[in-house]
C-alpha cells in the first residue's frame, strides 16, 4: 500500500534558526525550510524533517547515523568545527570512538540535544 510513497523520516529541535546553522554551517549539509520547518537533504535523496517543539526532549536514541569511510578523521574534521563528542563510560578512546565491539562508531549532539553519529563503512 505504501511501498512506493516516498517516507521520510524526523525529529524534534527546541531552535529552528540554531539547527539550521549547525546542519548546514557546521555539517554541510543541503538545508531547506519550509512553514517554519527545516528539511536536511541527505544523499541518495533522503529528506530528514526538522520541526520545532516548545516542550522538546532530545530523544534518548541516536535519530540519525552518518556513514564515513574514516570515523576518526571525521571526528577530527568535525572538532576543528566546534562540534563535542560524547564519551560513554564503555568507550575507552579518548576521542570518544568506540572501536572493537560491533562498527567503528562516534557519537555527539545537536544544539537540541539529539543524539547523532558518526559510523565506519
């Protein structure tokens, strides 16, 4: 019935204008907004819906994963940017990479509190 809509997917942010500029400025991403929402335009024509919420929580999950060939690299690309990463008390990297258990993986916030990440191809 709906295999062929095409669905995307989104999250809560407590700051349209500061998710648009860590999204876009800080990310890179391709950034559109609509009726007071944003949209990331991801690669392979992904949409990922950006709303705003008074009484927003962070979700306590990480809502969206970005694969890339070198996570460490990233992660150092991304620090130059301003950008903190978490650190977990089961990671022991002091970058915050998780490495060994399961995929190479990094995790850090957007200025609403959700929960990205950063995950090794």
């Amino acid at each position: 019935m709906l295999g062929s809509s095409p669905a995307f997917h989104g999250f809560s942010v407590d700051d349209v204008p500061a998710a648009r500029a860590f999204y876009a400025d800080v990310l890179g991403l391709e950034v559109s907004e609509e009726h007071g929402m944003l949209f990331l335009h991801l690669a392979q024509g992904t949409r990922t819906l950006l709303y705003p919420k008074g009484d927003h929580v962070p979700a306590a999950y990480t809502v969206l994963n970005f694969p890339v060939a070198d996570v460490e690299a990233t992660v150092d690309a991304l620090v130059a940017q301003g950008v903190t990463f978490e650190h977990y008390d089961w990671v022991e990297d002091p970058k915050g990479i998780q490495r060994g258990y399961g995929p190479t993986i990094a995790w850090f916030t957007d200025p609403a509190g959700n929960v990205l990440s950063l995950i090794e191809e």
